[in-house]
C-alpha cells in the first residue's frame, strides 16, 4: 500500500554464507525485453574451489526471493 505508483525492483545479491561475506549486488528492473544482468564482485581471496550463494530479492513482493548455489573451481 504505497501512497505513489511504485515500480518493482529486484536485487541480485552474491555472498559467501560461511564466511558471512557480501561480494556483490545489484538492482534491476525487469522489462519486457530480453536482459543481460552483470554483477561485478570481488573473488574470494582462497585459492581452490569456492561455494557462493546468488540471491534474487524482490522489493516489492513478500515470498517471490530465490536462492541458488554457485560454485567455481
């Protein structure tokens, strides 16, 4: 119930979970044509495999955020 014409937003978020480490984030708004998101970050400074989780957060809607898994070796 916001009192102007909200526009969603969502926010793409990379971190570390065990390490409790915010490496990147940004916010988009999604449109009707095809997108191409880019979320710079810092690597983390261990050298060899690494788990990192991505976030997507809405805003806007309560339960829509999504949670996937990120590995690199």
């Amino acid at each position: 119930f916001y009192p102007l014409r909200k526009e969603e937003g969502w926010w793409l978020v990379i971190g570390q979970p065990s390490e409790r480490l915010l490496l990147g984030i940004k916010r988009f708004v999604i449109n009707n044509s095809v997108m191409t998101i880019n979320v710079p970050f810092a690597a983390p400074s261990t050298l060899g495999a690494c788990s990192l989780k991505l976030y997507l957060v809405s805003d806007s809607y309560l339960g829509c955020d999504q949670e996937f898994d990120l590995s690199f070796m």
